[in-house]
C-alpha cells in the first residue's frame, strides 16, 4: 500500500481546474445532444425518403462506431479541410454529436407514446404543422422521456474522460499530467473517486425524477 | 495510405487485438453479469447490498479512468502489476459487467413467478431452480440488451490504445504520427468498427431466434436493414438502467 495524503493537497488546485472543465464539456455537450438529438428525431418522422434515410444513416453510423475514434478524427482530420478547433471545443463537439443520436432515439420513443388521438386533434383544430409539434406533441413527448435524457447525461459524463485523448485538460486530464509530471498516482484515485462521488447522486435523483414524471 | 510492412506489423494485428479484447471482456463481462445479477436477487439482504455496492460502484466510474487506475495506480497501491491488455480487459470486463446484471437482474425479475412456485413444489433446490427454470426461460429476455451492450463494449476496446495497447486504433494513431496523413485512416477505422457492430449484431440475431425457437416463441419480427442494428429493449445498455422509454 503506497498512499501520500501530500500528494492528495498538491493535486487539488489542478484538480479544480479539471472539473471546471469536465463540467463545461458536460453542459455545452448537453446542450447540443438535447437540441441535436431533436432535430434528428424529428426528421426522421419526415415523410420525404430523401431526408430520412441519410439521418438514418449517419445517426446509426455515429452511434456503432467509437467516440475516441471520432474525436481523433474531429481533432485531426477536420481542420485538414475546416477550421481548427481548440481540444475543449472538439470534445464538446464530440460528445454532444455522439449523444444527439442518443437521444435522438429517446425522443422518439417519447413522440411515438403521444397517443394518436392527440395529433388527429391537431388536424381537426386546423392546427399548423409547426403548432401541433409545438403546443402539441413535443410538450407530452418530452416530458416523459426526461428521466430518460438524464440518464445519458450521466453516461456522456462517464465518457468524458475521453476527451483528454486529444489533449483538454479535463479531470483525467490533469490527473494525467500530475500523475507524469510527479512520478505518483495517487491523483488518478482521486480523479475515479470524483466520478463515483458525482455520477452516484446524480442517478439517485434521476430515479427520484423518474417516479414522479413517469407513471 | 500505409505501407505493406505498416499494414501487416502493425495494422492487420491491430485488428486482432482489437478481436481479441473484445472477446476476453465480453467473456468477463458475461460472467459478472450473472455472478452480480443473480446475486442481486438473493434473499439474504448483505448478498443484496454486497453486489448492489458493487453494481453502483462499477456503474458510477468511467470505464476509462478505470483503465488508467488499473494500468498505472494499481501497481504502485497494491503492488500488482498487470500486462496492459489485462488491465484493460479487467477495466472493461467489471464496468460492463455492472451494466449486464442490471440485464439479468431484470429479466430473471420478468420470470413469472408461478414458473418459481412451481419449483419449490417439486421440491427443488434453490440452485436447481435457477438454473433449471429460472435461467433458461430468462435468457432469450436477456439478449437483444446484451446485444446492445455489446455493441457498446466492442466501442470501448478503442479506449484500450490510450493504455498502450496496440489494438486497431493504436495502429492508426501511429500512422498519423508517421505520415501526418489523418483523413483516410481514421475513415477506415470508423467503418471497421461499423463493419464489426454489423456482424455482432446479426451473430446475436441468430442466437436469439435460436433462444427463442427452443422456447417454442415464434420469432420477432424482421427489421429493415440500418434498423436493424440496435435492439430495441426495455434495459438501456449505455445508461444501464431500466429505461423509462
């Protein structure tokens, strides 16, 4: 057993960083998997061929293939062509384009639980195509599959990490470059013990959430 | 793109590798996800909380740090000092085997319990009856979410080249070191994974209907060829929860 509490107190302001931005890269990836997500789920309800069986393709193809994968190719292989993007702003990317097909799936199951009724109701009231997605299906939809969403911002905070493969300092990130910089270890403990400590609660509520939203 | 020698010191097996992790951790993975799941549904209350702990620990972590803490913390805290593809087998094997007994949890809970009444009417054994009754008629529930989660363990073998494993996308890696040229190689490896996820999936297709014939079900539908990738399951393999879909 080789464990130095010292190791621990120097790590702590690097540490803070590293959930600075573990957190940034988990809120702006939210952001664009919950709002992405949608776009998906609602072109795929299109009724033109044209437009749903590239979504269909392309989500399937981003969700079957590995994220570390995608973000090597997002970090090295975009900016041969595209703008260069800093290590944080690929991860978020990244994550965000990763989840959205996700979540494209929740969505859709949750659009396919508004019962029929409710859009024949649309049609009958002469509603907009714009109105009944928006006054109509979407708030019934998504209400119910929130618990569902969470539980992928959860998982997209366990992939998160992997963002440090292409260099931002997140979490594992700092412990990383602590861990080579000082010849310990003890910083990657601390770094795994973060996650339990954050992903844990965050499931307990998620549950909590689950029993009231969803009957 | 690469060079014959690249392409058969490093990048063929790279492949292998890449098989090779995915076989060994799903084959742990199995294993903790019926030792977890079963346990998880014992009488005894500290068997219950024993691997609930295990189950909420494995299921909080990231596969990723893990494979960190087992490839370089764990040699130095307990003095055990695995080869790299070991400890990312372990890392791999015990966080999907958390997420694979909430699977068995689940759908040994889905046996109706008359089939359980049964068995203790004929005066069975509790091991008898799990694994002569409970199991068999639990298992065809069990793997369209295997299948998923599957899938999603062949995705985490890619994070087994951070630790120095040179599986597939370790051989990538290399070559963008060495010819600066990213584009085609990163290509191929997203559709050699995609190529894989295909074939693991119609492979569980099979074994499904196979489950299910000996269960005497008609099998489930047929699905279009790029539906057809995912199961669709009341257990979500990525979050590992009974999904509230």
């Amino acid at each position: 057993m080789n464990w130095d509490w010292q190791v621990v107190d120097d790590f702590m302001p690097k540490f803070w960083d590293g959930v600075l931005v573990t957190l940034q890269a988990l809120g702006w990836g939210t952001l664009i998997a919950f709002s992405l997500g949608l776009v998906w789920a609602i072109a795929l309800r299109s009724d033109q061929k044209w437009i749903t069986w590239p979504v269909a393709a392309v989500t399937e193809f981003i969700r079957n293939t590995p994220l570390l994968v995608q973000l090597f190719f997002l970090f090295y292989v975009v900016p041969e062509w595209g703008p260069t993007m800093s290590p944080l702003t690929t991860g978020i990317i990244g994550l965000g384009l990763h989840y959205s097909t996700y979540t494209a799936e929740v969505y859709r199951a949750g659009i396919e639980g508004v019962p029929v009724g409710q859009w024949e109701a649309a049609t009958a009231l002469s509603l907009s195509k714009r109105r009944t997605w928006t006054a109509v299906i979407l708030p019934q939809a998504i209400r119910r599959v929130i618990p569902a969403l969470g539980n992928y911002v959860v998982a997209m905070l366990k992939d998160s990490p992997m963002i440090s493969a292409i260099g931002a300092l997140d979490m594992l990130g700092e412990g990383r470059a602590f861990s080579d910089t000082t010849f310990t270890t003890e910083a990657l403990t601390v770094v795994g013990v973060a996650f339990i400590v954050i992903a844990y609660p965050a499931s307990l509520l998620l549950r909590a959430l689950e029993r009231r939203l969803v009957r | 793109m690469m060079s014959e020698k690249f392409f058969t010191e490093w990048f063929l097996p790279g492949i292998w590798i890449t098989v090779q992790v995915t076989v060994y951790s799903a084959a742990l993975a199995l294993a903790v996800s019926f030792l977890i799941g079963t346990l998880r549904t014992s009488p005894l209350w500290i068997v219950r909380f024993a691997s609930g702990t295990y189950f909420e620990i494995f299921r909080g972590t990231s596969a990723l740090v893990m494979m960190f803490w087992m490839a370089y913390a764990v040699p130095s805290l307990l003095g055990i000092q695995f080869v790299p593809m070991a400890a990312g087998v372990l890392a791999l094997g015990l966080t999907y085997g958390a997420y694979g007994s909430e699977i068995v949890r689940g759908a040994l809970a889905a046996v109706a319990p008359a089939q359980r009444e049964a068995g203790i009417a004929l005066n069975f054994t509790k091991a008898q009856r799990l694994r002569k009754i409970e199991l068999p008629q639990a298992w065809p529930e069990m793997i369209p979410p295997f299948n998923n989660l599957l899938i999603e363990l062949l995705k985490g073998t890619a994070l087994v080249s951070t630790i120095a494993v040179a599986d597939m996308t370790f051989a990538g890696n290399l070559l963008r070191l060495a010819k600066g040229d990213s584009a085609p190689i990163y290509t191929l490896l997203l559709v050699i994974y995609f190529v894989f996820a295909f074939l693991l999936t119609r492979g569980m297709r099979l074994l499904e209907r196979q489950a299910n014939r000996r269960m005497g079900k008609t099998p489930p539908e047929k699905t279009g060829f790029l539906s057809g990738l995912r199961s669709k399951s009341a257990t979500d393999a990525v979050t590992g929860t009974g999904g509230a879909k």
